[in-house]
C-alpha cells in the first residue's frame, strides 16, 4: 500500500533547493503576467538599442519567481535575442551626417573585444557574489546611470529646439519677402555654392580610397569580431563546468580548465591591442590627409584607444554579472562621449549583440539556463524589439527628435533602478534568507 500511495502522490519540491523552479508549461497566472510585462520593456528599450535586462531581471525576480542567480541568465537569453533584431534591421541604415553604415565599426573594433572579457569575468562573479551584494551594487550604478543620461537627454532636447527655433524664423523671414527679394536672395545662394564648389580642394586618391572604405560594411571588422567571439565560443564549451562536462574531459578546477580560461583571456587582450595599433594608424593617416569628420566621430589617437575600452570592459563586468547586455551601461557610455543618439543606438545593440551571448553561453556551461524558458525568451526578444524599433523609429521622424532615443535610455535605466531597488528591499527584509556557498564547480548541482 505504501507503495501505491507514493505512485500516485504529486512530485514534491525539493524544498532543500531556493533555486527551484516549476517547469515552463503548464503556463500559470505568475507566467503570463510576468511575459506580458516583459514584453512592454523590451518594447520600451527597443529604441535606445540597450536591450532592457535591468528591466527583466527584476520582472523575472519578482514575477516569475526565479531567484536572481537563474533570472540573470534568462536575462542574457532575452537580451541576445533583442540585439539580433536590432542588429538585423540597423545593418543596412546610414549615418545621418556622413556616407557610411549607421553601425561606427571602428568604435565597434576597439571597444568590443575588452566588452566580451568583461562579460566572461561578470559571469564568473555571478557565481562567486550573493545575491543581495549583485542587487545593490546594480541598483547604485543604474541610479548614477539614469541621472547622467537624463542629464544628457535635456542638453539634446534643449538644442533641437534652438535649431526648430532657428529654423522657423529664417522660415518666416523669408515668408515675409517680396518673390523678387527671394529669388534675388536664391540667385545669390547658388552662386556661393557654386564657388563654393569651384574652390573645393582635390581630393587626394589616397584620402578618397578611406572615404570609399567607410561607405561599406567593412568585413575584415566584423571578421575580427568573429575571430574573438568563435575562439570565446570554443574554449567555453570544450572546457567545460559544472553541470556541463567537457568533451575533452577537462575538470572544472583542474590545470586544463585554468590553462583554457588563461588562454581565452591572453587571445582576447591580443587582439585587442591589433586593434589599437590599427585604430591608431589609421587616426594619424586621416589627420595626415585632411579627413573630414563628422560631429560625434571619435579620433582614436593613443589616450582614446585605452580610456574607452577600460571603461568598455567595465560595463561588460556588469553585463556578465547582472544579465543587463552591457548596453545599459555603454548606451549612456557613448553619449557622453558625444557620439549621435542613432549611430550610439545602432553600435549598441551590435556591441550587445556579441556580449550577451557570449556570457549565455559561460551560464550555459555552468548549468544555470532553464532551456525550456530560454527559448520562449529568445522568440519574446526577437519579436518585441522589431515592433519597438519600428515605433520608436515613426516617432522620430514625426517629430523630429533624436533625443527620444536618450529619453528611451534614460527611462529604462531609471525603470531598471526602481525595480531592482524594490526587489533589493525585499531581500533585505526576507526573514532567515541564507545563501548557499558558492565557487565555480558547484553550479548545477
């Protein structure tokens, strides 16, 4: 009889394990109200190209009920999914000022491969830290992120409007004047412009080959990218740990497992400094030649090639570590640095796109992605950031506002901070909440 009655007992949760979690289906109330919020942030952030983890990390906390060390994971798997959409669609637009892709690959170049680093040292402290530290650590920096990029977004505003201004009273100025006066004025202004023209310098065969370089997609970029995240792909899944054995039978831990790791990082800080001499080369030859930049292109002379990617490789540190994609981080990054709101967008869910994945793949490895949520979080990022985008993008050009892409930002990393905050409250104050111990071998088990 007591063999019967345990036969047709429901399964028990193991109430020994925290990080317990139901299975995806069937879908409950907490499931559909957790999808459905996710879904307006990750519209919300479309936009500003930043992915909106420090929006769904809390909502996967607090709605779904994952604890955060499972949360941040399918974070990164939702963020990735975001970033492939927004990559796809920002590929084929061009810069507004200047003939070449929307997406600075240079900027891409030099400030990636230090990101990617970053996230793989994230995704190891995700391990290490408690939980509560990685809430209050997140909350501080998005509370300082929002305040500057809201900064940032008012300077933006305030300057479209003196230009609408400006433009509306040469508009009624000229309004005001007889047709004689206007074609008077007309006349003269093509006459300038064909001056203008007349005395334009030659352009030298050698700064024309440059200009022609950057009217394409350059593949050799986006082929070093590659370069770096195929070898961080490969070292993380022959290597192994945790629930996920290497197929070469490397222990986690072990002399193999630490050589793989070391390897991964010296290959990656060796590109990055081929980066840097290229980046820098090419800065003197342009100034040699007379290159003509655009307002928000950054000279990569020998102090900017290693101030940003430093700061670069500390936003990937949260990015692996808070499952925020790195862009809620960087985005704000970018604009301070002065890049233009749209070209910072479209680099930023490209950046996002290389990190994210690459810190999914080490959660992978470490056992701690629930695959059946996973994928439902992959298709909701796809979709979501598609639609976003292209509501975003109408507004704009409606309105003729390139500062919504701040504001966007700006919201979602203010929005991440409240909630992460409010999340961060409620661990606090849980009664006789303990951690486990944590270290790099355990995860999974």
């Amino acid at each position: 009889p007591s063999s019967t009655n345990s036969r047709t007992q429901p399964p028990r949760i193991p109430q020994h394990d925290e990080h317990w979690h139901k299975p995806l289906f069937p879908l409950n109330m907490s499931d559909y109200l957790g999808f459905g919020l996710s879904c307006l942030g990750l519209m919300i952030a479309a936009g500003g190209g930043i992915g909106g983890g420090g929006i769904l990390v809390p909502l996967y906390v607090l709605v779904l009920n994952f604890t955060p060390k499972y949360a941040i994971p399918l974070s990164n798997v939702t963020v990735f999914g975001g970033a492939c959409m927004n990559y796809a669609m920002n590929l084929s637009k061009r810069h507004p000022d200047a003939d070449r892709p929307l997406v600075d690959w240079d900027l891409i170049l030099v400030m990636e491969p230090l990101t990617i680093l970053g996230a793989i040292i994230g995704s190891y402290l995700n391990k290490m830290l408690p939980e509560l530290v990685l809430t209050i650590l997140l909350v501080i920096l998005l509370a300082l992120t929002a305040k500057s990029t809201t900064e940032k977004g008012i300077k933006v505003y305030n300057k479209e409007t003196k230009a609408k201004e400006a433009a509306a009273q040469k508009e009624s100025e000229l309004a005001k004047m007889s047709s004689e006066e206007a074609a008077e004025e007309a006349a003269a202004e093509t006459e300038g412009l064909l001056a203008e023209e007349g005395g334009k310098k030659e352009i030298s065969p050698e700064l024309q080959k440059i200009y022609d370089e950057e009217r394409v997609v350059p593949l050799f970029k986006v082929g070093v990218l590659w370069a770096v995240f195929v070898v961080v792909l490969a070292v993380n899944l022959l290597k192994g740990g945790g629930a996920f054995p290497s197929p070469l039978g490397i222990e986690c831990g072990s002399p193999g497992f630490i050589f793989s790791t070391v390897f991964m990082f010296a290959w990656i800080v060796v590109v990055s400094i081929w980066c840097r001499n290229y980046l820098i080369q090419r800065h003197h030859l342009k100034e040699r030649l007379g290159f003509e930049y655009v307002e928000g292109d950054i000279k990569w002379d020998e102090t900017a090639t290693i101030k940003y990617p430093l700061y670069c490789m500390v936003a990937g540190v949260f990015a692996g570590m808070f499952g925020i994609g790195g862009g809620i981080v960087k985005g704000p990054l970018m604009l301070a640095m002065g890049i233009h709101p749209k070209v910072s967008s479209a680099s930023s869910a490209c950046m996002i796109m290389y990190t994210s994945f690459t810190a999914t793949t080490s959660f992978f490895v470490f056992g701690l992605l629930k695959m059946d949520y996973a994928v439902v979080c992959v298709i909701m990022g796809l979709a979501l950031t598609f639609v976003g985008q292209l509501g975003l993008s109408a507004i704009i050009k409606a309105l003729g506002r390139d500062s919504l892409i701040v504001f966007s930002i700006a919201g979602v990393v203010g929005l991440s901070a409240i909630l992460m905050g409010f999340h961060s409250m409620i661990a606090i104050m849980t009664p006789g909440h303990e951690e486990p111990e944590a270290n790099f071998c355990d995860a999974g088990e």
